[in-house]
C-alpha cells in the first residue's frame, strides 16, 4: 500500500513537471467552453491532485496555512458577489485559484513524501525541471524566431491568443518572455547549491542564457536584485561569524565568486549582440511603447483601488470593467490590493511573514544548513517578484509561476510538521547525509 501511495505521488509529480516544462503548448489541443480556451494540462493537474487531496485529508484540514489562504479567497468571493452579483466568469477565475491553492499543497505532500530531507535530490529535480523547460524554449525559439508566426499559426488553429509580437526573443514555452524571465530565476537561484557538479553547472549555464534570450527587463533585474540579496547576507554572515571566530566558507562558493568575472566576460563576449540588445532595452525605457502601456496600466490600477480601497473588489471580478473599456493592469500587487483590498492584503502578508518567520526558525534548528538556506532563497525570490518584477507582470496569479512556488512554500510547511514526529527522517528515499 505504502509502495503504491508513493507511486501515486511521484506520478503526480511527474504530472507537474510536464505541467512546467511544456508550459502553454498544450494549447495547441483547445478545449472549447464557455469560458473560452482552457489549457489542457491544468486540468488534468486539478484532477490528478484530488486523490492526494482526499488521501491526505487529514493533513489538509489541519494546514492552518492552505485554510488560511483558502478562507481568504473564499471572502473575496463573497466581496464580489455583494459587489457585482452572481458573475460567472469572475466566479470561475475565483474558484480556479482555490484548486490552484489545493493543487499547490497537493505537490507539496507530494514532494515530502518523494524527498522527505533530502534538499540536494529536491533541488536537482527543480533544475533539471526548469532546464527542459528552457531547451524546449530553444527548440521554439529556432521554429518561430518570429512570435507574430507563432500566434498566427494559434489562430488558424481556433486557439485565441493574445502575444505581443517579438523577433529573435525566447518567448518560452509560457509564450511570454516576461513570464519567463521571471520564473527562471528562482531556479536559477536553486541552482547555486549544485555548481560544483559539473552537469548541473551546465543546466545552471543554460538557464543563464535562456534568461539573457528573453531580453526581459524585469526578468534580469529581478535575477541581480535576488543574487544582490542573497551574496548580501552571506557575506553578512560571514562577517558575523568572523566576529564570533567561527568562520565557515564552502569551497564551492570561494569556487563561484572567483569565477563569476570570468564567467560574466566569457558570456559577454559569446553573446556580444545578445548582450547589447539587453542593454538596450534598459536604456531606451522611456522610448519603449511597453514601458509607457505598463504606466497607462498602474494608474487604471490606482484608479479601480480607488474604488474599493478597503476590502478590494474580490479576486477577478474587476475584470470586467477593464474588458469594457479595454485597458489592462500589470502590476501583480495592485491586483492583489484591488482583489482583496488593502485589510486583506495587509493581513495576508502579516500571517505569511509569521508563518515564515516560523519556519526559518524549526529550519535552523536541523543539522544541515541546506533547508533553511533554500527556504531564505525562495523568500527572497518571492518578495522580490511580489515587491518588484510583478509591477511589470500579473505573474502572482499566473498558473506556471504559482503552482510551483506553493508546492515548495507546502513542502517546507509539511517538512516542519514531520519534525514533531518521533521518527520525522526514516525514510530510503532522503537523508541529511546525501545533502552533503
């Protein structure tokens, strides 16, 4: 019985892998309905995360964390039915996020149950994950190095689908360089842990240059900013350990900070045109019709704030008054104010920064360093996204970047909880020695 739950779970995982990996290529086989064309893959992912769901019952309602989300969903829901009545198809996005939400802590037994400890086998999956997902990229980008074809070729298809028009320019298999951009980040801060493995240095590489391709401007500063952060405390650290005389420098980090100068000019040097092109693109900002349509969409944001400034509109129901006058909004942290206003958004962060501050501490107290070092990467990550990059994206909400990121929040959730088991590490699939 135990053999085949683990079956079920790694199955599912498998699931989410392609769910990342392919990205929106299943949108090649649409699904007609009434709320247009629906990605095939994320169904089968609401679908497959149900037996998980009903097999951990348990654990589900006694996740003070995935309740807590839900239950705030939930009120928006309510906020905008009081708002805007019964509307369908604010309600449908509603309920989408909440299986989104369950698909999320579904992945993150998943994981657990998978890797339990061990951090390295985790972090290897993810890289390995998001490096198909960049090579396919690639494959794309030489098939359609003009995206105007691509969504050309949607359409003969009956798929509706709404790009910008891009040349030479990794639209990624999420059709979105900026999406992409983003997303690959986090990776691409995962795979930091593995650079002296010569093979995932090679995927960490790959996933460099993918996000160079995407010539996103958000993307690449998003990735400076998160390196920033992260080199920033370890070298704060360091100095604190040095004050303590208890100094404790990996090889693999002397390793990457002697070659990163290296590494920098070799891939200036490659990818000379490459590279000036994303110069470019940070010094003509004021000049570029995307920057300007971004400033057009923050003020209808402010403006639909404004409107519900306490309470939000509820999740999506706002959406109607930016399909009848055509406008849009970018930013994803006006989007969570304008959904659940600024008492919901105000009390979601304070929970979330407790429950976090939570974990940070059980983490430290385990006798490898690799847990709480890849939680403090994901924090960064997602504030960061949250607080900069999701100003130029609605990448919050955005399937490919949420499922993933609550998957990993679900799994140190559900890490933490095992230590209050008499045995919270006997598992063949995972321990703290293979982290080293």
């Amino acid at each position: 019985m135990k053999t085949q739950y683990l079956r079920l779970n790694a199955a599912f995982l498998a699931l989410v892998c392609l769910f990342v990996v392919f990205g929106n290529l299943p949108r090649f086989v649409p699904i007609a309905g009434s709320f247009g064309n629906v990605n095939a893959s994320e169904l089968v992912i609401y679908l497959c995360a149900a037996p998980i769901l009903i097999k951990n019952f348990k654990r589900l309602i006694t996740s003070r964390a995935v309740l807590f989300l839900l239950a705030v969903n939930a009120f928006s829901l309510g906020v905008g039915i009081y708002h805007y009545g019964l509307a369908l198809d604010s309600m449908f996005y509603n309920i989408r996020l909440s299986a989104m939400i369950l698909s999320g802590f579904a992945a993150g037994v998943a994981l657990h149950w998978i890797f339990r400890d061990d951090i390295t086998r985790l972090t290897k999956a993810y890289v390995v994950t998001y490096g198909a997902a960049a090579l396919f990229s690639f494959v794309l980008l030489v098939i359609y190095p003009d995206s105007t074809v691509l969504w050309l070729k949607l359409e003969q298809m009956g798929i509706s689908f709404t790009g910008d028009p891009h040349q030479f320019r990794l639209v990624s298999t999420y059709l979105d360089p900026n999406f992409f951009g983003t997303i690959i980040v986090l990776p691409i801060l995962m795979g930091t842990l593995l650079i002296q493995r010569s093979s995932y240095f090679a995927i960490f590489l790959l996933m460099v240059i993918a996000l160079l391709f995407s010539f996103s401007r958000s993307g690449i500063s998003l990735a400076l900013l998160a390196f920033a952060c992260v080199f920033g405390l370890r070298i704060l650290s360091m100095v604190t350990q040095y004050q303590s005389k208890h100094i404790g420098v990996r090889p693999a980090h002397v390793y990457f900070l002697l070659l990163s100068p290296f590494l920098v000019l070799a891939l200036i040097y490659v990818f000379d045109s490459q590279v000036e092109r994303v110069v470019e693109r940070f010094t003509t900002t004021r000049d570029d019709g995307s920057a300007l349509s971004r400033l057009r969409a923050f003020d209808t944001g402010t403006e639909l704030i404004a409107q519900h400034p306490l309470l939000g509109h509820g999740y999506n129901f706002a959406i109607r008054y930016l399909f009848k006058d055509g406008t849009k909004v970018d930013s994803s942290l006006q989007m969570v104010i304008m959904s659940y206003g600024f008492i919901g958004t105000l009390v979601t962060l304070v929970a979330g920064s407790l429950w976090a501050w939570v974990i940070s501490g059980k983490l430290r107290q385990l006798p490898s360093p690799l847990p709480y070092l890849l939680f403090r990467k994901l924090l960064i990550y997602t504030a960061l996204t949250l607080l900069w990059a999701g100003h130029f994206n609605q990448i919050v909400f955005y399937p490919f970047w949420l499922l993933p990121v609550l998957a990993l929040f679900f799994y140190f959730d559900q890490l933490c909880v095992s230590l209050k088991s008499p045995h919270p590490f006997r598992s063949p699939h995972g321990t703290f020695a293979h982290s080293f």
